[in-house]
C-alpha cells in the first residue's frame, strides 16, 4: 500500500511491518498505540522504525491512518487511573486534622 508520511510516499505492506517490528522492544506508551503482533507500540517508535525518519517530522495521525489502512488496531490516549475518591467520614477526618479509623 502506497502512503505517504511527511511528504515522503512509502510502500507499505503488513507483512513489512511485522518483519521491521520483530525484536523491537516496545517502549512506555504514553499516548496513541498499535498493536502489533501481541505487543502495544507507542505511533511515534512504530514510524520512527517503519520510516527511518525523526519522529519530530510525522505526526502521529499519519501513522496512526497508514497502520488502521493496514489493519493493524491503533489505540487512543491510555485514559489516566481514577482517584480514589475518599468517603465523607475520610475527608471530615482530614479537615479536622485527625486519621480517620473506624474503631470506636
């Protein structure tokens, strides 16, 4: 598949991406992802990779199309973990300067 990724056009097939993919380790995903092979990919180390280009000249859209187009699933931002949200009787506790137990 013929794509083009910051103003350079590439030929692309999956099969060429799971070979350049092979042995890589993956790096902390911290925004969008593809999922290749059984391993989750930050876009940026996968068009790094595929492109031999800097990352700084792709955005992560052009990858993120040209894997989708594939059929690779990409991923969006991981969402951030919940806060524990603390129970009335916690945050009472807190505002009058004591720990909060339950013992009585």
């Amino acid at each position: 598949m013929r794509c083009v990724i910051a103003r350079y056009p590439f030929e692309l097939t999956k099969e060429g991406v799971l070979a350049s993919m092979e042995g890589v380790t993956p790096e902390c995903v911290t925004g969008e992802s593809v999922t290749i092979g059984r391993r989750r990919y930050p876009v940026k180390q996968v068009g790094r990779v595929i492109t031999r280009q800097d990352p700084r000249d792709f955005t992560s859209g052009e990858i993120v199309r040209a894997m989708t187009r594939l059929g690779f699933t990409c991923h969006a931002q991981p969402e951030a973990a919940p806060a524990a949200a603390p129970t009335p009787f916690q945050n009472a506790s807190a505002l009058l300067g004591g720990t909060a137990t339950t013992e009585m």
